[in-house]
C-alpha cells in the first residue's frame, strides 16, 4: 500500500503555516476597498473601479485561507472541499487576467512579453490547485483510516472469531512510545532503503473530528500481508511492540489497510 499522497511534502510546507486568514494582505485589501469607497462616494473616481478592489480583497482572502489550510498542519475532511475550491478560484481569477492581457496583444496595445508573468502567475495558481487536491485526497485517505480502525474494533466486541480478514491485534507487552519508533523507523529504513510510510503521527485534526484520541500512536501505510508489511509485523512481534494490523477498510471504501503501532485508539474524553 502506497502512502496517502502528498505527505512528504505536507510535512516540508508545514513550515508555512498560518494561524489567521486575517493577515497583512487582508487587512491590505480591505484597506485599499474602504478607501475607493469612500473616493467613489465623494466622486472622485468611478463606481467601476470597486469591482477590481472587492476582486482583490477575495482573493486575498482565499491566500490567506489557504496559508492556514493548505500550508497548515490541522486539516479535517470537511474542510478540504473548501481549500480546493479557494485554490481554483485563484487559478480562474488568474487565467482571467491572462486572457484579458492576451486580448490586448493581439489588438497589438501590449507587446507579447507582458504575458510572461501573468502566465508565470497562472503556472503558480495551477501548482496550488494541484496540492491543494493532493491534500485533500492524503486527508480523506487518513480519514478512512480512522474509521477503519473503529470498524475492526465494533466487530471485534461483536465476533472476535470472525476478525482475522479484516484485522489483527497483537498486545505484546503494552508498551510503545517515540523512543520504541525511532528504532522501527531505523530498522525499517535500513532493511528496504527508504523511510517508513507514516500516514499519521499522534494527534491529528481528523482523528478528533472523529472522536478519536490517537496521542503517542503511529500509524503506517502498509498492507499487513505486502512484503513490507509482514517484515514489520515480524519485527513488531519479535519486539514485543503493541499493534494493530487493520487488513479491510470500512465495508464500501477502496483502501484503509494499515498497522497501527500502540495501543488501540480510544474514544476523546468530554472536551478532549
């Protein structure tokens, strides 16, 4: 099982994150849109030129937005719908500008080389859409995940004789912590030469959107009978390291399979 798309590049941009979608280019716009309106009352300049301001002010919003969503750490599956979105509104705004500016070159006003930036801003704009979906997809990956996980544990209590296709559990010795992982990681890395697919580390906003407390647990992207997968669970075992070997997603859902190192997950306590 591949890991959930874009998440080595979700943990380079993290860096980037915002806490506000009230930032300085915000302020900025609507600064600039107050002004105009106040020039276009007192008749100074016309009415027209609002819609450029306003245009400027949304799409200042949708940069913040997505500093906080795209480029920010917590993200829960009912958000995503609206990162993308922000990020396709600034992809059409720009491919707006392009053509208005295209029209002009071929009326023979501007000369061909004023669409190099605007053309180079649409590149920008189309990268974004392009991560803002990759994004989405690694969040509604993680999500399934989760629910795979509640699943195996409902049918469990309910048959545990009639588990073993969707999943296993191994107690070991009940203990797992970041030191315990730091040793798998390096072992795992240095049986197959690359890192170990982590899909989730701790605490995630879709494991509390779901209820779930995941503090001090891992989770990783391998199917539990792929050759990686039985190289970790044999490590794991021999080890005596808890986990989870989940083998089926939720009844209807296309991917899911992954071992869970701890403990299981339990339910968020009130206010957690």
């Amino acid at each position: 099982m591949r890991a959930p798309g874009g998440l080595l590049l979700l943990c380079a941009i993290a860096a980037f994150s915002q806490t506000s979608t009230d930032d300085s280019g915000v302020a900025k716009a609507r600064a600039r849109l107050d002004s105009l309106r106040a020039l276009v009352d007192a008749g100074a300049v016309p009415r027209a030129q609002l819609a450029q301001a306003e245009e400027n002010l949304a799409d200042a919003q949708d940069a913040a937005f997505l500093r906080q969503t795209l480029y920010g750490q917590d993200l829960t599956e009912a958000v995503a719908d609206d990162m993308i979105a922000a990020a396709q509104r600034r992809l059409e705004r720009r491919n707006r500008a392009f053509d208005q500016d295209k029209k002009l070159v071929d009326a023979g006003v501007t000369t061909q080389s004023s669409l190099d930036p605007l053309l180079e801003e649409v590149h920008r704009a189309r990268q974004e859409c392009d991560l803002a979906a990759d994004r989405a997809q690694t969040v509604r990956e993680l999500t399934i995940i989760v629910d795979s996980e509640r699943s195996l544990d409902e049918r469990i209590a309910a048959a545990p004789q009639n588990t073993y296709d969707l999943g296993e559990r191994h107690d070991g010795d009940g203990v797992f912590n970041m030191s315990t992982f730091v040793s798998i990681e390096a072992a795992f890395e240095k049986r197959f030469g690359k890192p170990l697919p982590v899909s989730a580390m701790g605490e995630t906003a879709v494991h509390r959107s779901l209820g779930f407390d995941h503090r001090g647990r891992v989770d990783v992207a391998l199917h539990p009978d792929d050759p990686e997968g039985v190289w970790l669970r044999e490590y794991l075992d021999l080890k005596h390291i808890p986990y989870f070997a989940f083998r089926q997603a939720v009844p209807g859902k296309a991917t899911g399979a992954h071992i869970h190192l701890g403990t299981g997950s339990s339910p968020l306590a009130h206010g957690g």
